[in-house]
C-alpha cells in the first residue's frame, strides 16, 4: 500500500497574503521565494521530523475559538526569538512550556493567527 512520507506544505488563507508573508519574512526571517508572491520554501538540511496531529474541535490550543490550525515553526534558540518579537511588539503569550521534546512558546500573527515555536530538544 502506498503511503504519506510527509508534510509537502502548509497552506493557509489570508486577507492581505503578500503583506502577511512580508510580515513572517521581517519578524520570524523566513525568506520568501525570488519573484514575489507570499511563498516560502524550506529545504532540510538536517534530520528533522515534523508533527501531524488533529486536535478535538473544543481545543483552545490554537488560541481563537474560531482558529482552524496553527503552524508550528522549529527554531534554534526559542528564548532569544520571543525577545526579538516582543521587541517588534508582537503580541507573545507569557507562558513557555518545557517537555521532553523540548521548549515551546506562542505568539500571534497581523491577521490574528497564533502560530507555536518549537526549540527541540537534543537529538530531535
């Protein structure tokens, strides 16, 4: 039987797409494809692994009632990227939660989405 080997993307609305891209492109660094568009392309060079998880519909861990999804966004040091949006303004919740995959925090996005950063833990 064939079978899903991996996430091929993340996909998501938005009111203003361009501006939102520009906004995760200034604040997260994440660098936009050549050619415009609101298009990132990441490309592994390490082992890595990425989540796929459904939550029930009452979650409240996507922040807004109405939220559908939340992205989450691996990073080397989660410490000094809550700072950097903090400094920029960027509404970050209090709250970082330490696990045995390591260190998570959350912040929101210009269009009210909350999206998760995700230091792994050693050897993830």
């Amino acid at each position: 039987m064939e079978r899903v080997v991996g996430i091929g993307g993340v996909f998501f609305k938005a009111k203003d797409p361009a501006a939102l891209a520009s906004w995760y492109r200034d604040h997260l660094g994440i660098e936009l494809e050549p050619g415009g568009g609101a298009v990132a392309v990441f490309r592994w060079s390490e082992s890595g692994t990425t989540t796929w998880s459904a939550f029930p519909e009452d979650t409240r861990y996507f922040g807004r009632p109405e939220s559908r999804a939340m992205i989450n966004y691996r990073v080397a040091h989660l410490d000094r990227m809550l700072e950097q949006l903090r400094a920029a303004g960027v509404p970050v919740d209090d709250h970082v939660e330490d696990s045995e995959f390591g260190r998570f925090g959350w912040a929101t996005d210009p269009g009210g989405n909350r999206f998760e950063l995700w230091e792994p833990a050693p050897g993830l």
